[in-house]
C-alpha cells in the first residue's frame, strides 16, 4: 500500500477473496439489457423495485417476519440513511438535537453526526452491548433536563467495534425503554448476514412489530462490498416520508441496483455463505495469533459475526508509542478512541479482519504482539508474570 500498510487490520471493509467478479459482470449484461430505456427516467425515491423485492424477502428470511418492500427506500451506502435519518429527526424547536447511542460506537456516525451540529449522548456497554440501566438513566436525565433525544441509535448485532452481539433479553428492555420515552430507534444493521457461529438474534424491528417509529438501516457494503454503495432504509409510514423528505437526490442508482437484483436474486445465502466461511477462517487466524502472542497481557472479544475483535490493553500501554511502533513496521489497526463519542483515549485497538489474507494475518498478528509488549512498561509484564 501507498502508505506503507503491509498488514491491513485497519479497514472494516469485507473480503476481498470471494467478491463475484465474473457473477456480477453476467449479471450486468442481463440487467443492462432488461432495464433498458427505464435508465433515461429517474428512479424514484424507492428505487428500484426488483432490489427492493430481493432485499424484503432477505430481511423476511433471517428475522422470520413478513417486510414490505413498498416500505424499502435504496440509499448510498447504509450512510445515507445513517445521515437521512438525522436530517430528518432533527428539529428546529430551540432544544439542542441530542442522539443517544452506545459511548462506543462506528466512528464514521461520530463523525457525520457531530458535523451535522447534534450531541451525542453516551450509553455504557459491555459484552452484551448497550446495558438497559445505564439507557435508563441517560434517558431519564435528559428528559428531566427537557431534553429529550431526537432517537436512539444503536448497534444491536456485531457491534462496531465491540463486536457485541445483544441477546433477545435485552433487546426487549431497551424497546421497552425507548417507547417509554416514546424516542424512535434507529438500528444500524450492516453486519446482519457477517455470521460465524452462535445464535442469531433478531434484529429490534422484528421484536417490536407494532413500533411504528422504528427505523431500520441496512447495506450490501458487509456482503458485498462498500465500493457498490448499495444500502437501505426500512420504516413504515408516515415514518418512511417523513425520512424520504430530506431526499434530494434524485434516488438509487438504477444501474447499481439492476445489476444487484439480478445477481442475488437467486444467490444471496450461498453467497453469503461462501463470503463467512473464508471471513471465519481469518477471524479464527486472528484469535490464533493472539492467543499465541499476547494472551499474558491482554483480553479480547470473541465475535459470533462482523468483522471485528477488539482488543483491551494492558492499562498502562503507551498508545502514541504503540501506533508509532505498528506504522513503523506496516501494521494498520484502528485506535479506540477513534470510536469513542467523545473522543476519550481508552486502552483499546480495533482489528478489522476482512481485507488480509489469512497469509499477511499469520504475519502480521506476531509484529503487531511484538509491538505491544513494547509498548507497554515493564510493570504491567512484571504483574502479568507474577
Ligand atoms: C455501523 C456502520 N454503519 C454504517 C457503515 C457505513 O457502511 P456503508 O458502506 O453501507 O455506507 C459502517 C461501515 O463500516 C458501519 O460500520
């Protein structure tokens, strides 16, 4: 890479290995030649209508419960919608645009949000993702100030970069949480179909059919690949138009979104289940070599899907050092802070596994271990010793 990156554990993009050239280059031409003169028209702020078909039946299949795809707008990318969604429930009424979501959460958010002019409102998490009391809490103090959010955001499965996934529990005690406040939920689902092992959970959607306030996002960026800009956004009316009213754009690309149609249209889980099955093997590699080179000083996330494991350091790494260290020998991994919605340093790295092969990650997790043992003062390999 450019910028002497040899061992990319940075990028949360997918792998790269199973992208079906040849499969969407067939697909193409059929579509191409299928849509035709509907190119010279726009596409709507819907989009197009057999994606829209395919991406139903794929929320129908993995969450059990029946989705319209009259209630599927196309996006670019799940962050237009992440962004729509925020233009949409911000409002000019004197009270600041505030958004709950977890303290650590996808960095590109933090960032979209905070330009957009909203406060961002921590939640705490732990392994099972944003913890009901702490929301409670965070709920009821904005509520007595006056303040109450706009919406709840939130990563309920493979959370970024926690790797967290909520367990059903849960996710019925933060619905219930959110329609006491009565503040719409926005779940950001992109990772949905990354999965390894372990149970699926539903998404909040499908546990809340009667919340008419739910908005639900979702991409092909995970599956597929970011450089497609293939997302969606689920909700039911009036919802859906309230969101599609910030929509200037002129829609979805039609050409993108034929040519995806007709390529998943019949192949959606074998091509899923071909993208996990070499994803796991590099996850697995990644744990491996943790396990082999740092299991003395720090501790891990195990994801059931997703593409990332996140990795606690000892308290008392020196993470400047570190990441100068990493840069110094091509290793690219995400600092921690760079999720926090307040930009709090914590002893924490991000490894994005999708885009090394499992060759670079088998050379690349031992550098990285050498560099954090480095990194850290002798007291902290003292007490991991003793
Ligand atoms: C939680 C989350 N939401 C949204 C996105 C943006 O994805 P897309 O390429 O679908 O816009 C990402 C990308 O990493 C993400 O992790």
């Amino acid at each position: 890479m450019a910028d002497g990156t040899v061992y990319d554990f940075g990028s949360g993009c997918t792998n790269p290995e199973t992208f079906p050239v040849q499969g969407l280059a067939d697909a193409a031409a059929r579509a191409i030649t299928t849509v035709g003169e509907d190119f010279t028209r726009y596409p709507g702020d819907l989009g197009h209508a057999g994606l829209r078909q395919v991406l139903a039946a794929r929320e129908t299949e993995r969450e059990g419960v029946e989705v319209s795809a009259d209630h599927i707008a196309l996006t670019n990318g799940s962050m237009q919608g992440v962004t729509l969604v925020a233009e949409a429930l911000m409002a000019a009424d004197g009270k600041p645009d505030i958004v709950v979501c977890e303290e650590l959460t996808y960095s590109g958010t933090i960032g979209a949000y905070r330009r957009l002019g909203l406060r961002l409102e921590g939640v705490a998490l732990d392994e099972d993702g944003m913890i009901p009391a702490d929301l409670e809490r965070v709920m009821e103090s904005l509520h007595t100030a006056g303040t109450p959010p706009r919406f709840l955001y939130t990563l309920s499965t493979y959370q970024n970069p926690t790797g967290s996934v909520m367990p059903r529990a849960r996710r019925l005690e933060i619905i219930a949480i959110a329609r006491r406040f009565a503040v719409p939920i926005v779940e950001d689902n992109c990772y949905a179909d990354v999965h390894f092992d372990g149970d699926k959970q539903p998404s909040l959607y499908a546990l809340d059919p009667d919340g008419t306030d739910h908005i639900y996002l979702c991409s092909l960026s995970k599956i597929l690949g970011p450089g497609v800009r293939e997302g969606y956004i689920h909700a039911r009316p009036p919802m859906l138009a309230r969101l599609l009213d910030r929509r200037f754009d002129g829609g979805n690309s039609l050409l993108t979104a034929s040519v995806l149609a007709e390529f998943f249209r019949h192949r959606l889980w074998d091509h899923c289940a071909e993208m996990n099955a070499a994803l796991q093997q590099k996850r697995d590699a990644v744990l491996v070599g943790l396990e082999a080179t740092v299991s003395d000083l720090c501790t891990w996330s195990r994801p059931a899907g997703g593409l990332f494991i996140w990795v606690t350091l000892p308290d008392d790494v020196d993470l400047d050092h570190l990441l100068q260290l990493t840069t110094e020998r091509g290793v690219r991994c995400a600092r921690g802070r760079s999720f926090h919605i307040h930009d709090t340093d914590v002893p924490n790295i991000r490894l994005a596994f999708g885009q090394p092969t499992v060759a670079a990650i088998n050379a690349g997790i031992p550098i990285l271990g050498e560099c954090i043992r480095a990194a850290c003062s002798g007291e902290a390999r003292a007490n991991a010793a003793g």
